[in-house]
C-alpha cells in the first residue's frame, strides 16, 4: 500500500473545499467550515490539511512503516 495522502475532491474555482484520505477513498472526507461569507485558499488548504493531519495520526500511525511504503 503507498502512504496515504490528502487528494482534493472538491473545488470552488480554485479553492479547495473537500478532499479525502488516497488509502480510504470514499470512507474519510474531510470538509472545510467556512469562518466568513469569503472563501479564503490558503485557510482553506490548511484546514483540509489540518484534518487529514488528525486523520492519519489516529488511523495510519499505527500501521508500520514498511506496510505503508510498499506499492
């Protein structure tokens, strides 16, 4: 399995307002919560980032090393 990663599923022009886990397709979607009635790129990024972040730590981590970097 490759190590997981963060892909965007969901634009707003070029913002991104969803994305999921690439080793937990359609289980983990992860969504941003708008702070203001303007969408912010860089905020938003970091809150998908932030989450997913979350997500690996509690799901992936304990999976070893070697299992993640196999192809």
């Amino acid at each position: 399995m490759k190590k997981p990663t963060l892909r965007v599923t969901k634009w707003l022009g070029d913002i991104p307002v969803e994305a999921e886990c690439t080793a937990c397709p359609g289980a983990e979607k992860f969504r941003v919560t708008p702070t203001s009635h303007r969408p912010n790129r860089e905020e938003y990024s970091q809150q998908l980032q932030r989450a997913f972040d979350h997500h690996f730590k509690t799901v992936h981590l304990s999976e070893t090393p070697a299992k993640l970097n196999k192809t």
